[in-house]
C-alpha cells in the first residue's frame, strides 16, 4: 500500500537520502518532549501568576531572538549559501559563513543592551494586566533570559551551513537538547519544592543555559564532521579574506533577511496582541494560550517543519541547476504531504480538545478551570492546523525563488484581519475568542497563499481541486468516529483513572488509524 503522502516523501529523498524520515523521527521525539515539558510545567505552575509572568518574559527574547532574527538568518542564509555549495566554491561559501555570523553576532548584541535599556517599557507593555508584584518578577525573568537573542543565531546559522550539506540531524536534536534543558529545569524546581517565584527564576536561567547548549551543540558538530573550513583542503585561504565577494554574499542575506524578517514580523504581531489581550482576560488566560498553543503545534513540529526543512534546500538547488520540472513536483507533493497529514489531525484536535487537554495537563495545579480555558482557545488553534502548513511550505517555497513580496502581502492582510478579530471575539468569547481568531487568520493566509504561489510559479493549482474535495470526503468517516469517541469519553472515560485514560487513547489511535485509512481507500487517495 502507498499513499501519495509516502510519494511525495521518496520523491524528496531522491534529493536528500532519508532525511525527511531523520527529521520526521526527531521532530516526533521533539514533539513528546516539548509536550512532556508543557505537562511539567502544567503541573508545577498551573495557570498562576508566575506562570504568566515566566511566559511573558520568555516570548520576548524567544520571539525576536529565535521566531524573528534566529529563523530569518537561518533560512535567507539557504538560498545563498547552497548557490555557493552547487558552485563548488567552499572558500567563498565559509568566508560568506564568516561574515554572516560577525553581522548578526554584531546585531543581536545591539538588541540585547536595547532590551536591557528598555526592559520596564517593554515588559509593562506586554503585560499590561499585571498586579505590580507579577510584572516586577516578569521584568526580572526578562533581565535573566535576554542573552539568548545573541545564542539563537548562532545555532540558526550553524543549522544553515549542515543544510546545505545534507545534514539534518544534528539541527534538528538542537531543539530536542533545548527542550530536555528546560524541562529538567522545571522537574528540578519541582522536585526540590521550590516556591513558584523561586522555581519562575531558576526555570529562567534554565532557558538561557538550554539556548547555550543549542548553540555548542551545532558548531562542535560542524567541527568534528569535517564541515569546518579550517578543517578542509579545498579551501584556499587566499580567497577566505576577499573582503569583497563576502560582501557581496553578506549583501545576498540580507536581501533575503529583511522581507523575511517583515514575514516573519507580521506573523509574530499576532502573537503579540494575542497574549496582550490575554493578559487582561484573567490569572492564567496567558499560560493557558501557551498550552493551548504549544499542544495544536504538534503537527507543524512533527510534520510540516519536517518536509518544510528538507524542502528548501532541495528546492533552492533544482531552482539553481534549472530543474524546473523537479522544483514544481517537488512543491506540490509537499503541499500534498501537508494536507494529507493535517487536515485529519485538525479534526482530532479540535472535536477532542476536552480529552486531549485532560489527558495531557490536568493534574497538580493545573485544575478543571484552567482545563476548560485551554481547551476552549485549542478550539480555535486545531482548526488553524491546516493553514499554518500551507503557508510553512509556501513561505519556503517563495525563499527558494527569492521572492518575498507575495508572501509578505498574504501576511500583512491576514495579520491585520487576525489582530481585528482578536479585538472582537476576546470582547464577544473571552479567551477561546482568540483561538478563533487565529482559524480565520490561518484560512485567510493559505487562501491568499496558494493563489500566488499559483500565479507566481504557473502551477495550475485547480487541477488538484477534485483530488483535494475527495480528500476532504476521505475525512467523513474519521469525523463520524471522533464524535463517537467524544461521546464516549463523556459517558466513560472522563472520570477514568490513568489506566482507563491510557486505553482510551490506545482506543481512539486505532479508531481514528482504521477510519481515516478507510476514507482513503474509498475515495481512492492510497493504492496498492
């Protein structure tokens, strides 16, 4: 039996051996230990204050530090560096390496004392809704964790060099390593009964040292592998100081580095105004969008960041040698292998929300009020799964074209829509409104999103539309069996102690495997 989803992953391996495989297998291990860590975390600080207030003070470097200048580097770096890697010309491509980790060393150093200089303004604002006695220790979490926006592109940029030559793994056991970190932090605090405050500080420093582990990690492996210039015979070290053909190189990232980062900007605004908002909706609102969060991004770590992060390099090279058949075959099985994966576990999340929270966070302080608030934002964020996807791929798929204006357009309406609902669904639903407000924004973006990467690349896009219906179709039967087994865990199972729940998730594993299987074969998207 072979799905178009396991087509689409061996026509990428044709480019990159087992790679998606590696990275779908660490990814998944990513994905257990950054729930195991959301499930400590549930269950030492709860839906507190300081819970919130460690929140807080962690997006802000970990949103501009790693989601804005980390990722953008990371992935403008590509295009660039796999150019110079198809060219042959390594000392040009490590002189280039060289210069991009000197500028955003340089960068990332200016922002950190910026933080430092306005760390009250910027936590004040965050957490507007804040007691005095919880925005002080937000601003002194802050203070601990603003390091990392230096080691963040350290790692990123590292991650970028081992792309380019094929090898995935060691930057994607990076974050499996960061999440290990910061989950010891927490067992530690817990185990040795550290109050919440103190436990909020030491989990802190947790973070930093986890990002510093990160960072070690990538660049070590890239010495011992060989990978290293210094390390290498075909570098000359006459061409490693032309100033001027790393300059130029420099110039290509940054290029590709600033409308990203505008991308990446737009996206990361949302996400600003959401725990804003939440920040106003009551103790805890903001840890429990983090759960809510953290548990619908399990897909986009495990699968879609997957395919995601051997397809750019992949697609950057068949744009560069002229294979244009290669790059759009490539592109569209990977949208396929999105959706094949994402709209099933879209319709998990959401009709299961109550079981998959319970299961997941609810013992210590995590208590049935904060359950409900999580569960009622998950509503929103399972229903965003399938958009998110979309646009991962996509966004990837304008970097290896080098054309960043479309996706920027798609972002900028669907942010601007996003934060608007925000505003008045929070105002009409409370919390759950803004995990609606993120569906709506998602549906917009993958829409505006396949339009241009169809006007762009002349894809021919509604030629796949029957074969998208029937997999829509091909989700009937896994719907009318996840509301059998919703009904079930009401009558049931919600009252179940762990071995009941452990078999009722054995139970909905093989209901949901056997239907969703059923309604492909019956709609005649898997074959022999």
């Amino acid at each position: 039996m072979k799905s178009y989803f396991f087509t689409g992953i061996e026509f990428v391996k044709k480019r990159s051996g087992n790679a998606v495989g590696v990275v779908m297998v660490v990814n998944s291990l990513l994905a257990v230990v950054a729930l195991l860590r959301e499930v400590f975390f549930a269950l030492y600080l709860g839906t507190s204050s300081q819970a919130d207030a460690l929140l807080v003070a962690f997006f802000i470097p970990d949103t501009v530090g790693n989601n804005l200048l980390a990722v953008a580097v990371g992935v403008a770096a590509v295009p660039v560096f796999s150019k110079l890697y198809i060219d042959k010309d390594f000392s040009r491509l490590y002189a280039g390496v060289k210069g991009t980790l000197k500028a955003f060393g340089l960068l990332s150093l200016f922002l950190v004392i910026l933080f430092a200089i306005f760390a009250g303004e910027i936590t004040g604002s965050l957490g507007k809704g804040f007691t005095g006695e919880t925005s002080l220790l937000c601003l002194r979490l802050f203070y601990i964790m603003i390091p990392a926006v230096v080691l963040y592109p350290i790692f990123t940029i590292g991650s970028a060099v081992m792309q380019v030559f094929n090898r995935f793994f060691v930057p994607a056991v990076g974050p499996v390593l960061f999440n290990l970190v910061f989950l010891g932090g927490i067992i530690f605090s817990y185990a040795w009964h550290f109050s919440l405050t103190e436990g909020a500080r030491f989990i802190a420093f947790s973070i930093l040292t986890a990002v510093l582990v990160m960072a070690v990690l990538v660049w070590a492996a890239i010495y011992i592998l060989g990978i290293f210039p210094g390390r290498r015979k075909d570098i000359g070290p006459e061409l490693l100081s032309d100033e001027t053909n790393t300059g130029r190189d420099l110039q290509k990232v940054f290029k590709m580095f600033f409308p990203y980062l505008l991308v990446l900007l737009t996206m990361q605004s949302v996400l600003y105004v959401e725990r804003y908002l939440a920040s106003q909706l009551g103790t805890g609102s903001v840890a429990a969008l983090n759960y809510a969060y953290r548990v619908a991004q399990f897909p986009i770590w495990v699968f879609v960041l997957a395919i995601g992060t051997v397809a750019l390099p992949s697609l950057s090279k068949s744009r560069g040698l002229g294979q244009e058949s290669e790059f759009k075959g490539t592109l569209l099985k990977s949208l396929w292998a999105v959706l094949i994966i994402t709209v099933p576990l879209a319709c998990v999340f959401f009709l299961l929300r109550i079981p998959v929270v319970t299961i997941l966070l609810k013992r210590g302080a995590f208590d049935a009020v904060s359950l409900q608030v999580t569960a009622g934002i998950l509503a929103g964020y399972a229903l965003a799964i399938v958009g998110q996807g979309i646009v991962q791929i996509g966004i990837r798929v304008f970097l290896s074209v080098e054309k960043m204006k479309q996706p920027l357009i798609c972002l900028t309406i669907s942010s601007l829509m996003n934060i608007a609902l925000d505003f008045y669904l929070a105002a009409k639903l409370g919390s759950a409104g803004l995990g609606y407000g993120a569906a709506i924004g998602a549906l917009i973006n993958a829409v505006l999103m396949l339009y241009f990467l169809d006007k762009v690349l002349e894809l021919s896009l509604k030629k796949h539309g029957g074969k998208v219906v029937r997999l829509l179709l091909a989700n009937v039967p896994l719907v009318i069996v996840l509301i059998l087994c919703k009904k079930l865990w009401l009558f049931w199972f919600e009252s179940a102690g762990l071995l009941g729940q452990s078999g009722y998730v054995a139970l909905v594993v093989m209901a949901v495997g056997i239907s969703y299987w059923f309604g492909l074969r019956l709609f005649k998207l898997i074959h022999n």
